[in-house]
C-alpha cells in the first residue's frame, strides 16, 4: 500500500537519483568549459593576428564567427554543471534522509494501525461490560486494558507524527530543488526571453497542477510567442498547455530534428512518428506530446479528434516492447474507435513511458514511471477539457500502468472507464484496488482471451503486479472470443495476446474491439457473455479465474 503523508499530502516512495554519477557529470561539463575557455583565448589572439593580406584577414575573421559560436556553448556547459552541482547536493542533503526515513514510517504506520485496532477492540470490550451488567470489577479491569491500549496507540500516532514531519521536511526541500533545476534550466534557452516571460515560465514549471498551468497561460497571452519560440520543448509537453499549442511547437520541433538527424535508431524513430501524423483524416493527427531525450525510448502521444470539443475522450495505452515505431498502427485503431464511438469522439494514443522488455516485465519500475506521466497528462485531460468524459484503454502491462496511475487517486483521476484488455495483472496494493472499486471512481472493465498465454503467464510471473482484474470486486467482464454483434453479424475472436492485427483484442471488427465501442458509447459491452458465436479457446473460463491464489497454478 502506498502511504501519503498527512500534511502535505507527499507520496511515502523512494527519490531516485545518482548523486556520484551527477557529480561527475557536473565536474567534466566545468572542465569543458574550461577547455572552451582555452579555445576562445586562442580564437581571441586570432581576432588581433598582425599583419595585412587575404590570408591574415581570413583568419581575423574565422577567429572572430569561433568566438562568437562558442559562447552559447559555453554558457550552456557553465549553466548544467551548475544546476546538476546544486541538484546533486539536495539530493545527497534531502533525499537520501527522505528515503532513510522511509522504513521507519512503513513500520511506524504498521504498529499505529495494529495497536488502532486493539484500541478499537477494547474500547468496545468496555462497553459491552457495561452493557451487559458486569461487576465492578470486571468493568473496571476492562476500562483498565482499553486505556493502556488507548495510551499505547496514541504514543505510537505520536512516534508516527514526528517521523511523517521529519519526512515532509527534507521531501519539501528536495522538492524545492528539483524545481528550482527546471527553473534554472528553462532560463537558459539558447533564443533570450525578457525577464517577464521567465517568471511566466518559471511559475508554470513550479505550478501544483495543469489547472494552474492553464491559468497562468490564459493570463499571459502576450508571451505565448516569446515562449514558444524560447521553449517549444517545454510548452509541447507541458500538462495544462492547450494542446493546439502543444501540437504546433511539437511539429515545428520534430521537422526541425529531422532536417538535421543523421541516419540511425533515433531517426527512424522521428520518422515513424512523422508518418504517423500524416494519415488521412479531418481534424488531421497531432502531436500533443513529444520527448526525444528524456527517457530511454523516443516517447509521443498523437491525438485523433479535436480534443478541445470532444465529448468522449479515450487514451489507448500500450504495453511490452511498445514503442513509438507503433504508433501508425495503433492510429488506425484510433481512428476506427472514434467512427464506431461517433460523433464527438477524440482518440490519443499514448507513447508517453518507457515500455518494458520481456526481462523487466514482470517487475514494476516501468509501471511506476508511466504512472507519474500518465497520471499528468489524466490530469491535464480534466483541466483543459472538463466537460469531457475520459475513458482509458489499456492493453497487456500498460493496463498495469494505467491501474496504478489511476488507483492511487482517490478520485481516479477523474476517468469515467477504464478498460483493460489482455492485462499482464493489476499491481498488488490494497489501496490501488480499494480506488479502482471505489463508489464514484471509474467503472472498471477487462478482458481475458481463451487463447492468451502471455498475459496468463504475465501475472503468474510478476513481481508486484499478479491481480487478474477480472476477480475484482466491481470489475464488469466482457467476452472476446467470438459473438455477435447487434444486428446478429458475427464478431471474429481474439486468438492470441496482440493488441493490433488480426486475431487481436483492438483490431476493428473483433468482439473485443465491438465491446470497447459500445463501452464507451453507452457503459455496457455490446455482447452477451458467452452468448451464441462464443468459442472456448485452451484454457476454459470456468478454470483459471475462479482465484487469484491458483492462478499460476492453471497455466
């Protein structure tokens, strides 16, 4: 279970961060300006070379455009050997006491909650003595064991305080930290901005939410240009940023990176992700988010449908071995569930973590940082469009992502459905699952093929992530394999674990696709379960979701 600490509301989790490895970073970027330092002396000494004649004047020349080109470059090695200098420091400071105390909540907490119930235990052993006409002795000896128990929890309340204070202390600090880097950062673009323009920028990167974001965007339309201009990087993926704006600055950046790109990994990437943006269709494809360099895949979300009207919005997230080279193709699945939803349907296919390999799959890492973009972006969707409903689809372990992103919110995030196709398991927190079958929260939906090994042997082998949504409690479960549809047409089945192409659980046409329309169309599935057309696939229904506890056991 994921703790959150009283005051501030601070998740109780480890603040990842290499402080040797910043340190070293910040020390050979402060000897590369040193040896660019060194270079604009030579650069300078060439700018007064005596002497007369073409050659002479040339050189005069070259050494001035050097000096010229090298201070930016300089200033940029001054400008991150610092910022990963300070950051190193509070994390060494403030994080690494945050983490330490970490332990000593979690058992803190467990002895409050144990010694809570005791209290609650007693204190109701005393009433009922009273109740039931017990001597005074008995009555009293009661009183007696449920005050010691009362004065021993709240000794406890007392020892859990101080620890949860102590904790939002350095988590603050290092929190202050970490803003004022994306600060410093952001104040040194290459294109200048005026000193209003960087206080705009530097309280949206230290806004609580996108709702403040949006706020202090429509406050200051007088620097959307110089920001834009300044910072596309920044306003592109900013959650709460319109996501016309969005769109633009990311399509000026990708063209920009690929005019300039040599061949290789990441330029086919770029690439897939430009083709994907040109498909057919009004409005046209665009590119809401887009992150060449902050992680370790090429990461994008592309938008079909104009978000800013739309009624029905739904995010399809990917799992395993997705990555941006995808996005095409699951375009075309965008598209299709926009025309079988109707009108006011946008689509976002959403490209936005690290997909894992088949090694780091059944841990959570993976899932814990797609949980904190996505849990922006889910964010961002409620405070650019509120009048929309938002529906998450969710295929194979990025139904594990989405389940943590929106089952650590109370409110889910604000997300009307959430379905969840193929899933490789829900993670194994109580207060995750306890969000996600919450009254008011979303309404959940999942479904399993007969014919899915892989997401069967998912769970059985995770680590943190082994609950079959499908047993939860709340979880309505939908068939994929085989039906019909409204109009008695046959709907093919899903034969394997693939999310696109045939056999697949989003390819148009499929029972499983037909369902997820008519989910988000009208809070049902379109087919009966195990209606005529159903098929049994290896593994009967009947024997492997009965219990999480034999799961494994059924493969």
């Amino acid at each position: 279970m994921t703790l959150t600490s009283p005051a501030r509301g601070y998740a109780l989790a480890r603040i990842e961060g290499d402080v040797g490895t910043m340190e070293w970073c910040s020390l050979h970027l402060s000897r590369v300006h040193d040896r660019l330092d060194d270079l604009c002396t030579s650069a300078t000494a060439a700018t007064g070379l005596p002497g007369v004649g073409q050659a002479v004047t040339a050189v005069r020349g070259e050494g001035g455009r050097l000096l010229t080109a090298l201070g930016p470059g300089m200033s940029e090695a001054t400008l991150l050997a610092r910022v990963l200098r300070d950051y190193a420091s509070a994390c060494e400071l403030h994080a690494a006491r945050a983490n330490a105390l970490i332990d000593d909540i979690e058992r803190a907490h467990a002895e409050w909650a144990l010694l809570e119930s005791d209290a609650a235990e007693a204190d109701d052993a005393a009433s009922i003595a009273v109740s039931s006409g017990d001597d005074e002795a008995m009555i009293a000896a009661t009183r007696g064991v449920a005050s010691e128990v009362i004065d021993a929890r709240d000794r406890a309340a007392e020892a859990l305080s101080a620890l949860w204070t102590e904790y939002e202390g350095h988590y603050a600090s290092w929190d202050d930290a970490y803003d004022d880097a994306l600060t410093a950062l952001a104040g040194g673009s290459p294109v200048p901005m005026t000193a209003e323009a960087r206080s705009v920028l530097e309280r949206m990167l230290g806004a609580e939410s996108p709702a403040e974001i949006l706020a202090l965007w429509n406050a200051h339309p007088e620097m959307h240009d110089q920001l834009l201009t300044a910072r596309p990087d920044i306003i592109g993926n900013l959650d709460g940023i319109p996501y016309d704006v969005r769109a633009e600055a990311n399509r000026r950046r990708l063209d920009s990176m690929l005019a300039t790109e040599p061949p290789g990994d990441r330029r086919d990437e770029l690439a897939a992700i430009r083709r994907a943006l040109e498909a057919e269709g009004t409005p046209r494809p665009s590119l809401i988010s887009f992150d060449p360099d902050g992680s370790a895949q090429v990461t994008a979300a592309i938008a079909h449908g104009d978000l800013a009207t739309a009624s029905d919005i739904s995010t399809l997230v990917p799992g395993m071995n997705g990555s941006v080279g995808d996005l095409h193709a699951w375009g075309e699945s965008a598209r299709a569930l926009n025309r079988a939803v109707g009108p006011g349907s946008a689509t976002v296919v959403w490209f936005g973590y690290d997909t894992p390999n088949l090694v780091e799959e059944p841990g959570m890492s993976r899932a814990e940082d797609g949980a904190a973009a996505l849990t922006s972006f889910l964010q961002g969707l409620r405070d650019v469009v509120p009048d929309a409903e938002v529906n998450v689809v969710a295929h194979s372990y990025g139904s594990t992502t989405a389940a943590l992103a929106i089952g650590s919110a109370e409110d889910g995030l604000g997300v009307t459905s959430f379905i969840a196709v193929g899933s490789a398991g829900f993670p194994n927190e109580d207060a995750v699952l306890a969000n996600l079958s919450a009254e008011g929260g979303p309404q959940v939906y999942a479904t399993l093929s007969e014919d899915d090994a892989v997401a069967r042997i998912g769970r059985g082998t995770a680590i943190g992530h082994s609950v079959s949504p499908e047993t939860q409690s709340g979880v309505i479960v939908f068939d994929s394999d085989g039906g019909m549809d409204g109009g008695g047409s046959s709907l093919p089945a899903a034969t394997g674990h693939d999310a696109l192409g045939p056999g697949a659980y989003l390819e148009p046409g499929s029972e499983s696709f037909y369902n997820v329309s008519q989910i988000i169309r009208t809070g049902e599935p379109g087919t009966e379960r195990g209606g005529e057309g159903s098929t049994e696939g290896f593994w009967d229904a009947s024997n492997w979701w009965i219990s999480d506890e034999y799961a494994f056991i059924d493969f």
